[in-house]
C-alpha cells in the first residue's frame, strides 16, 4: 500500500489474535492503529479519535454485534462518512452488510495484498472526502464573510442615499421656513402608511427614503414667490405649481435608482387629487401613484398639525375634521380610511421627531387656528390652506 500521512484505523473483532495479526499487518504501512472488542467499545474509540479513516469490521461479536454497529454508524451525523470493510467468514452475510452502509467486504482468510489495496481505495476516498469537505467549509466560510461585507456595504449604501435625500429635501424646505423634521416626519410616517397599505417592506423603504424629495422643486422657484408674505395672484400661483414638474425634472432619468425614481414620482404627483383637480397633470383615482397619495395624506396631515410662524398648530380633533371632509376628494378614500384608523400610530411618529429647539406640537393645545391663505409658505401650505378654506374668512 503506498504510504498516506496520518492515517487511523479502527479494527473491531473479538478475537484478540485476529485484532493483532491486522493490526501488525497495517503498522507494516505506517498507520496508526485502533483496536476494539465489540461494537459498543468501537463506538467509544470512535468518540475519542473522530479522525478515524477507516474501520475494519467482524460481525460475529458479543454485547453489539457488526450489524448492530452498522445501524448505529448509519445514523450518526458524523461517524456515518467513515468508511466500514467488513470481515466476514460468509458471503451470504455480504448483501446485508452493503445494505447497512458498509463500503467494502473482505472474506475470511483474507488475502495480505488484497487486504493493503482494499484498504488503501477506501482510505484514499476518506482523505479526498475529508479534503473536499474542508474546502467546501472554508469556502462557506469566505462566502459568508463576503455576503456580509457585502451588505454592510449596501447598508452603508442606503443609508448614505437616505441621509442625501434627506438633506436634499432638507434644503428645498429651508426655502420656505419649513421646520427641520418636517421631512423625517414625512418619510417615517410614509413608510408607516404604506406598510398599513400592504406594500412589500422594499417598497415601504423606497417611499421611506424617497419621500423627503417630494417639494425639491422648490429650489427652482423664486424668492419672490415663494416667500412673499401675502396671497398669491394667479400667476403666482401657476408658477408656484411649477414646483411639482421642476421636482420631476430634477430627479428625471433616474431608472437606475429606485430612490430617485420614486422621488420623482412623489414630486410630480404628491399635489394631484383623487377627484382629479389637482396639479400638475389632472390625475384622478389609482391613476396616481400610490406613493403621490400616501405622500399627500402624511403631508398635509403634518403640516394641519404643525406650528409655523403664521399659525399655531391645530387640535387633533379639527385636523381630523378637515381630513375626513376632503375624503374621495383630496384623498384617497381608503388610505385616509387605513390612515385615520391607525391615527395614534401617526401622532406618536409625529411626537418623537419634534424639532430641536422648537416648542413641541400638542394636537390638543389649541382650539382653534387661523391662516392666512397665501400667506408665509408655500408646497404643502399652499395645499393646507386649499384644504381650510371653508374653514377661514378667505374660504
């Protein structure tokens, strides 16, 4: 047999005589040797020494028999892959052994070269197994290690894409004094209601990330405009509504990125009304993006709620009112359903992205507010005072 580095074998016979002649006949070829009386003691030498490569089995023993021990190998996770020859007196018995798992038969009296090169096949086979499986195990190993640097890179990724977006809407709102979380409320809540809505968890990321950039296109009105303290004339007003189609010319072309892509969406669509009068295209019904309406819902719900320096904030109970009014008309009828049905979920977002250094809205502090439709403000202002009119002295 030629020579294999740190090869074991186990020898399982009752007769010591026969466990001797092997075993002097296997340390001719430089192997370590094991030797056992029965199965029982096998198993216990197995425990001890798992780097067994092969077993030489008899089958006629006391206390666990060759085929007792042959089941029990079967089943056992690990001892299953070392291969077993088995040494038997009868052929008849040769069938059956196969059948339990065994490897190879050897007939008694055994053939000295024929034994060396059975045992030699069978341990070659072990080595190369072993040898595979080690590689298999490391490549898991590097696999799993790539795979999770991988998605920390994505993570990192996407983070980084939301921390722009957010930034970006950030400073389209600086514009017109809108306040600092308005943005973070906006894309929280977002996600929240499109969860409720029963979007896949990817498309509720994408809205999370996406919404902030919902008035970018107030960077490309003017001044003028967009902060003049009284009510816009009608051509004001038409160049204000241009903020929606400058918002989709900015994030334009972006196919290759979800985020941008939905951006541009919600910029184009977040004014556009269920009964189909809003702006820019006139859309109506489920022919606006579901991400237009959701935004629509959370944005104006936020800025009803919220404290500017025209107006205090308004009591839950009116901003409800006015939301429910406009339902099947501004708003989806079945989001703003799903929406005022889970509105605690909503006002708990709202209460732990309040703005630093800002007194916290209380939705239950006022009774009452006043607006001034034109006044300071503009994107979803512009929407919340459409939405009060009957509510004010300029409805």
């Amino acid at each position: 047999m030629s020579k294999l580095d740190n090869v074991t074998i186990l020898v399982v016979d009752d007769e010591e005589l026969n466990r001797e002649l092997l075993k002097l006949m296997l340390e001719e070829q430089e192997v370590t040797v094991l030797m056992a009386c029965h199965g029982k003691d096998a198993l216990e030498q197995l425990a001890a020494h798992p780097e067994t490569d092969l077993v030489l089995l008899d089958l006629e023993m006391p206390v666990m028999d060759g085929f007792e021990l042959l089941e029990v190998l079967r089943w056992h996770f690990s001892l299953r892959e070392i291969p077993v020859i088995v040494i038997t007196a009868s052929r008849s018995e040769v069938t059956r052994t196969l059948s339990l798992g065994a490897r190879d038969f050897l007939t008694k009296p055994y053939d000295r070269e024929e034994l060396a090169l059975r045992v030699m096949n069978q341990v070659r086979t072990k080595k190369l197994t072993d040898m595979i499986t080690d590689l298999n195990n490391s490549l898991e190993v590097e696999v799993a290690r790539k795979t999770a640097d991988l998605r920390n890179a994505l993570k990192f990724s996407l983070e980084a894409e939301y921390e722009i977006t957010l930034r970006l809407g950030r400073a389209a709102e600086f514009r017109d004094k809108e306040t600092g979380m308005h943005i973070r409320r906006i894309s929280e809540m977002s996600s929240a209601l499109g969860e409720l809505a029963g979007l896949s968890v990817q498309e509720c990321e994408t809205l999370r990330y996406a919404s902030p950039l919902h008035d970018v296109g107030k960077v490309g009105i003017p001044d003028r405009i967009l902060l003049k303290p009284g009510r816009l004339d009608e051509d004001e007003l038409n160049m204000m509504r241009l903020h929606t189609a400058i918002g989709g010319k900015i994030l334009d072309d972006a196919g290759r990125y979800p985020v941008l892509q939905a951006g541009g969406i919600i910029a184009m669509q977040h004014h556009e009304k269920w009964d189909g009068t809003g702006y820019p295209a006139g859309l109506a019904g489920t022919d606006i993006h579901v991400y237009g309406r959701i935004v629509m819902i959370v944005d104006v719900f936020d800025a009803l709620a919220s404290e500017r320096p025209y107006k205090p904030p308004m009591p839950l109970s009116q901003v409800l009112e006015i939301m429910e009014k406009d339902r099947g008309t501004f708003f989806d009828p079945e989001l703003l359903d799903l929406f005022l049905g889970h509105i605690d979920l909503f006002v708990a977002i709202r209460e732990s992205l309040q703005d630093q250094g800002t007194a916290t809205d209380d939705l239950s502090r006022f009774s009452g507010c006043s607006v001034a439709v034109g006044g300071v403000g503009a994107g979803s202002d512009r929407m919340v005072a459409e939405c009060l009119k009957p509510h004010t002295k300029e409805g």
